[in-house]
C-alpha cells in the first residue's frame, strides 16, 4: 500500500477521535474505520477547463456545494463523531502527499455565532488528531509534532481559520470555513519532494457556493 494512503486511513481515524473527546468530558472508545459506505456523500466529478493536466475538480455535496481540485479520484469515508454531527472525509494520495477535504454536519449549533474560543477549538481538535494519525504513522522515526497557532485567513471567499504544522520533514497545512452549523476544511501533509505548485493549485481550488439548507 501506498505510504500516505496507508498514513490517511490512521488520520482520519484520530481526527475523528479527537473531535470526540474535544466535545465530551467523557472517555470515548477508539474510532470505528468508518460508516457503511452508503452514508458517504459520494463524490462528484465537476468539469472544469482550467484544471490542470492530470488534476480534476470534485464536487462534495451541495447546499452549499463544496469542491477541490485533486490529484487521483478520492475514497471516500463517513465517521459519526457525536450525537448527529457526522465527518465526512475525501482522501486523495500521491507518492509524495495526502490530500484531504471534509465536511462536517450537525453540529448542533451556528457555528458562525458561536464563541471563537469554541470555533476555534473544534478546529484545533480535527486538526490535531490528523495531524497525530499521521505522527502515528511515521512513529517508527519518532518525529516531534509541532503545531503552530491557528491564525485567521480567508478561504473559499470566506472568513476561515488556518493552522500549519511539521511532523520532522514533513510539512501541512489546513483551512476550514464554519457555515451555519456545518463546517468545511481541506489539508495536506507532504514531504520535501511534493512539487510546490501542487500545494498551490490545492488550497486555491477550495470552493464553496451556494446556501446551507
């Protein structure tokens, strides 16, 4: 198996875990590898013409509808985290990077009034536990996992939080936009021999349009 595929499958089990127990003060069991697949919002393929060669545009849902551009058709996974908030993450891997985009439902309240302690915490939390899957995967070299602060940044044409991080090597990123009582981010984790232009075309095709029902 591919070395970051084998890394994003222990990803998005640790994100998804950590967001748990950054909602709960109660001690919660490890994450199950998934929903059935039929609770995947399956993704969609979208015609663009300024994609680059090699590269196409996904379709993530609507209401709003979420897209990124990617490297290889992604596999798709649904995690019920608490109560009725589901994740529902899109992994697209090459032989130097993983590629992610998630989008979070039910969330319970309008997370774009919430507090920007509790916005900013959630984010953390999905992010850190990525982040930890993937220092999971690579323990064997004991890289030290250093987050940097989330800081505002404008994503998708929307008010968002940002976070980079490096595990040894390996550098990532991650943007999420909070709408309504939904959330949607796109990550990347990739070592020193991922063209930079790949990082680019990725973070700038984050899109989202359209309103939450």
């Amino acid at each position: 198996m591919n070395f970051f595929k084998a890394a994003a499958l222990l990803c998005i089990v640790v994100a998804c875990t950590e967001i748990v127990e950054g909602q709960s003060t109660t001690p919660t069991p490890a994450a199950k590898p998934g929903l059935p697949a039929i609770f995947a919002i399956q993704p969609k393929v979208i015609e663009d013409p300024s994609v680059r060669a090699g590269w196409r545009r996904y379709q993530f849902g609507d209401d709003p509808a979420f897209s990124v551009i990617l490297p290889s058709p992604p596999e798709a996974i649904a995690e019920r985290t608490k109560g009725d908030s589901v994740v529902y993450l899109y992994m697209s891997v090459t032989d130097t990077a993983v590629y992610g985009a998630a989008r979070m439902t039910g969330l319970g309240v309008d997370m774009e009034r919430a507090p920007e302690t509790e916005r900013q915490g959630y984010f953390r939390n999905f992010i850190e536990g990525f982040a930890k899957g993937f220092q999971e995967s690579v323990k064997k070299n004991n890289y030290e996992l250093n987050l940097l602060d989330p800081k505002k940044a404008i994503a998708a044409g929307r008010e968002a939080f940002q976070q980079d991080l490096t595990v040894g090597p390996y550098q990532g990123s991650a943007q999420l936009v909070f709408v309504g009582s939904g959330a949607f981010c796109v990550l990347s984790i990739w070592n020193p021999q991922s063209p930079p232009a790949n990082g680019v075309t990725f973070f700038n095709s984050f899109q989202l349009t359209g309103t939450p029902k």
